[in-house]
C-alpha cells in the first residue's frame, strides 16, 4: 500500500470521477462475446449507456445496416410530393443553407441530392454580417429575380415564420430541413423536417442540421436507379458537418461518421482533397480529431472573414484543378481568422484576468463578431467556467458564450432576457445582442446566476473510463479501446486511471509540455502531457504516481509504441481511492 509521504507534490488538477457501472446482463455479454469485444470494453460502453438489447448492434453492425427509414421523417411525404410537382413542372431551385460548417455541408447535399434528380439547382449561403442566421429576404428576392419557385432551407427555417411567408407572397414554397428548437408556432411551408417537432416518430433526433439533409437525400433518391449508393456517398459531407457542430457521436451519427470516414480516407470528392492538400493532411490519416481541426475550420473560415459561398463551392467543385483556387482562399481565410482570433484572445485574457475570482468570464471589446465565439470556447476550456464575450464593435453589441461545468447557458440567458434586444442558443452555446447600455447590468446579473451555480470545489471533473495496474498498459489494452472508435462528443476517446507508475525522467518540452518517461516493472512506456509544463516541477525520479490518460500508438521510424496522452498525475493510491469513494477524488 502506497504511504501518504509520497514524495510528489503532483496534487490532481481535477476531480477523478468513476462513473456507476451498472451489473451486465448474461445476454449482453454473450452478445459482447459474439462480436470478439473484451469485458473491459464491455464494461465501458454499459458506464456509457450502451447496455440495452440492440445497443451492440446499433455501435457495431454494418453502419448502412443501422440507418433509419428516411420516411419517417415528419413532412416526409409532404417532401416527395412537391419535389415530384417541382420535376413536373421543371421547376428551378434554391438551397438556403447556414454558413457554418455544418450548414454548408448539409446545402452541399442538398444540391447534389437535387441536381440528381434533375433539378436546375442554386446554392444560397447568407452573409453572416449583413443577414445573420435563419432564412433571409435577401435569398428570397434573389429566387425570385432569378424565377426559382421552391426554396429548400439547411440547417436553419423552423422559426423563419415572417420570411417564409415572404416568399409565400412571392409565390414561393419552401421546403424547411432542419434540427434546430421547434417553437409553439410553425412557419407556413410546405414542410418542416425537424426530428424535434412535437409528435416526431423518426427515432433518434440528434441529428446535425447537415443529418436531416443526409436523410433527406437517402429519401429523395431512394427510388432512382443507383440513388441508395449516391445517398449514402453523400456520408463524408454529413460526418464533417456532424462533427462540426459537436452533434453526438451515437445512433445515427455515429454510423454516419463511419460511412463518411471509410469516403474521406479512400475517395475524398474533389474540394475536400483540395481543401485537405492545402491544409497538409495525408486523406487516409483522416479521423473525427482532423475534421475538428483541419476541416470544419477552413469551410467556417469563409463565413467569418471573407466570403461563406467559397466553401459552398469548394464542396460542390467538380474537378481538383477548380477547387484549387478555392481551397486557396480558404487557407488564407484561416489563417487571417487565426491571427485575429490569438489577438482577441490575448486581450479578452487580460481583461479576464483583471477578475480571477469571478465565477465566468464576461467580457466586452471591439472585436470582430465572426470571432468572439471561437474566443469564448477558448476562455471557457482553460478556465473552466462559463464565458461571455461581447463585441462592442457592432451596433447593436453581440455577445457569444460558452459554458463549462455544466451550467445551463440557455437558461442563464433567459434569466437575462431584460438586457437582450433577442438571445437563443443550447446549454452549451448561446448568443444575445444586448439592449443599448445595458452591459454592466447584464454582467452583474450572469456573474450572480453563475456564481450560485458554481460547486464547492471548482476543479473541472475527469470522467474516467477504466482503471488499471501500470502492469496492464499494453497493446492487448489499446485495442480494447479501439473497438470504440470513432470518438467524438457523446462517445469520448477513453480516459484510463493507471495506478503505480514509476516516474523515470521528467523534461520540459516546447510549447510548455511536460515530456515523462515512466516505468511499468521493467519496461518503459513514453508520456506526454500537454500544456502541464509544471509537472517537471512537481515529479522526481523515483516517484511512484498514479495518471489519467488516453493510450495512443504513435509510429516512430516504421516502429509502432504506446504512449500515454497524460492529462493528470496524482500520488500513489489516489485512483484507488477514488474507486473505492465510487465518485469524487478528495483533494
Ligand atoms: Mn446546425
């Protein structure tokens, strides 16, 4: 047993949390047994709600066998018919799709899906600065100038009552496809394909904005010859538009995810192999991580200083040789993007640092509205509690938040709603543009609602999968882990306790990494921990120290080694008192 007078100081930064494991029924893990999957992995997907008949094959069947009835989408017949009237009548289109990435991509979808079928088809994106978010007039007077009669909304058009009528007026329909909060009142469109209305019998609604589309296209094309297979190709624009929004990486999503994978490491289509060219990305290394930081970010880059329908056109290019350019200007988008995101940031820290103790960020400056929320999300993870960045630069001022420790931001701000001219969003994000003067108002009334949120102790929490000897750290391990990928939100890369490891050597590395070197009996296995710099400090040859990390294999010269991706160390026996409390790891 490890003595209290462990020689580190290596305290844990976070609260070690073991989740409940409930016990797995005999038809589980026989059906687990089947599949060749390890009671350890059993074990985690059961912590992680995976445990019902069905459950297994839903994670691990054929990902094409899994996908729902298209035609259980509300309005679903409604759509067949008026794209049926629209090929009649050789109507002409418009595709109105948000200009984030996953309202780009889904529009991207939309458009093949109905030039398929034979429709003259115009892609619109919005211009985040002058139209905001939602279905705008400008886009229905472009339809109707060029003598489009349906428009068929992305990602956006639930709460589109006023425009939709618009355009009604104009002799317009619209089709509205989205998954966005379904208010009491419905626009007058020909149909709204929500998973989230009221009285839905589609059976899983976490589908991104770019989902519906998916879906929309498997229904649309589904009775062509060949239209199946060109829906189901459609799978890489989905994954990245799913990704992009942190839409859960479960049910539908998840088999999703592993059809567009398989198409964006083996087959990317013309603008994402540009797109990936540019950004340096070997296609087959591609995974949910790349799309996260490689991808979404390029397509978004457009909409949030230069021009959102590049990365419409980019998707939809026919050849390398024309997405080129555009790939190009999107490279150049980002990078502007980032210089005048790491300027913001480092200011809006200042400022934030001005108040330590707060219990969220709240702050405002004259930064670009395109930005702020990229700033907030930064503010939130390295504080770990809830930020609100206002930009003062606009008229009226905007403000973008982000949460953290799970504090409702939605609710927050409905609590707020006197100081907003309007506000919207989910838990986790959310926006508001505020009444004229009313900013110190509104930051005294968030700091409190924050502040009563706020848990006694304030470290954020580890949720840890699994806990093992160091002597267990092994490639045998590695795979048991594997067998869930992909992982995303909603379905974590796997956190593992390791207890009992000998500390060899600790080295500051660049960019304020600790690099350590640790020892499992006789052999040694590498770590790295990002960003903990301090742990040089802290650890000294000869500690014995128990971590939490992910496992990785790394290739090293044609070698293939483990290594261990650490987010945490602590003395010795701390993991196993944490299991033993079931919960909450004592200081
Ligand atoms: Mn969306």
């Amino acid at each position: 047993m490890a003595s209290s007078a462990a020689m580190t100081t290596s305290h844990p930064t976070h609260r070690w949390r073991f989740p409940e494991t409930p016990r797995l029924e005999p038809g589980f893990l026989a059906d687990g047994a089947r599949r060749g999957l390890s009671e350890r992995t059993l074990h985690i997907l059961a912590a992680r709600g995976h445990a019902a008949p069905g459950d297994l094959a839903a994670f691990f069947d054929p990902p094409g066998a899994t996908l729902h009835d298209p035609g259980l989408l509300p309005d679903a017949a409604a759509v067949r018919a008026r794209i049926a009237r629209a090929l009649d009548a050789a109507e002409r289109v418009l595709v109105f799709g948000d200009f984030d990435a996953d309202g780009l991509t889904g529009l991207a979808i939309m458009v093949i899906a109905l030039r398929a079928l034979g429709l003259d088809t115009a892609p619109y994106v919005p211009d985040r600065r002058a139209e905001g978010h939602g279905l705008s007039l400008a886009a229905v007077q472009r339809a109707r100038a060029e003598g489009r009669t349906l428009i068929v909304t992305v990602d956006t058009g639930t709460t589109n009552v006023a425009e939709i009528a618009a355009a009604g007026v104009a002799g317009i329909d619209v089709i509205v496809t989205d998954h966005h909060h379904v208010p009491a009142r419905l626009p007058d469109a020909v149909a709204v394909v929500n998973p989230h209305r009221p009285g839905s019998l589609y059976p899983d609604p976490r589908l991104a904005g770019t989902g519906v589309a998916f879906k929309v296209a498997q229904l649309l094309l589904a009775d062509r010859p060949g239209g199946a297979a060109a829906a189901l190709a459609l799978a890489d624009l989905a994954t990245i538009g799913t990704v992009a929004d942190v839409a859960p990486m479960v049910g539908e999503n998840r088999a999703i995810a592993r059809l567009g994978l398989e198409l964006l490491r083996s087959a990317p289509r013309p603008g994402l192999a540009a797109l990936l060219a540019a950004a340096k990305v070997a296609p087959e290394s591609v995974d949910l991580d790349t799309i996260g930081y490689a991808i979404a970010p390029r397509l978004n880059a457009g909409g949030r200083v230069g021009d959102a329908e590049t990365a419409a056109h980019l998707l939809l290019a026919a050849t390398v040789a024309e997405a080129e350019p555009l790939a190009a200007e999107l490279e150049t988008a980002n990078r502007t993007r980032r210089e005048m995101t790491a300027t913001a940031l480092a200011e809006a820290r200042t400022i934030a640092d001005r108040d330590p103790a707060a219990a969220a960020v709240v702050i405002a400056g004259d930064w670009p509205v395109g930005i702020i929320g990229l700033v907030a999300g930064r503010l939130a993870e390295e504080r770990g509690r809830p930020a609100v960045v206002v930009s003062s630069g606009v008229d009226p001022w905007r403000g973008s938040a982000r949460s953290a420790g799970g504090f409702d931001l939605a609710a927050a701000f409905d609590a707020c709603a006197d100081d907003f001219e309007r506000h919207g969003g989910h838990p986790q994000a959310a926006g508001c543009n505020l009444l004229d003067g009313r900013f110190d108002a509104f930051r005294g009334r968030f700091l409190r609602l924050a502040a009563e949120a706020a848990p006694a102790d304030p470290r954020p929490q580890l949720r840890l999968d699994l806990a093992v000897l160091a002597g267990d750290v092994d490639y045998r391990l590695h795979g048991d882990l594997q067998a869930l990928e992909p992982t995303g939100p909603g379905n974590p890369r796997p956190l593992v306790g390791v207890a009992g490891m000998t500390v060899a050597r600790a080295r500051a590395a660049n960019g304020g990494h600790a690099q350590l070197t640790l020892r499992k009996g006789r052999e040694v296995i590498d770590g790295i921990a990002f960003d903990r710099g301090d742990l040089v400090g802290l650890l000294a040859e000869g500690d014995v120290i128990d971590l939490v990390a992910h496992l990785v294999s790394r290739t090293f010269g044609g070698y293939e080694t483990l290594q261990l991706e650490i987010v945490d160390t602590a003395p010795e026996g701390t993991l196993e008192r944490a299991r033993a409390a079931g919960a909450t790891v004592p200081a």
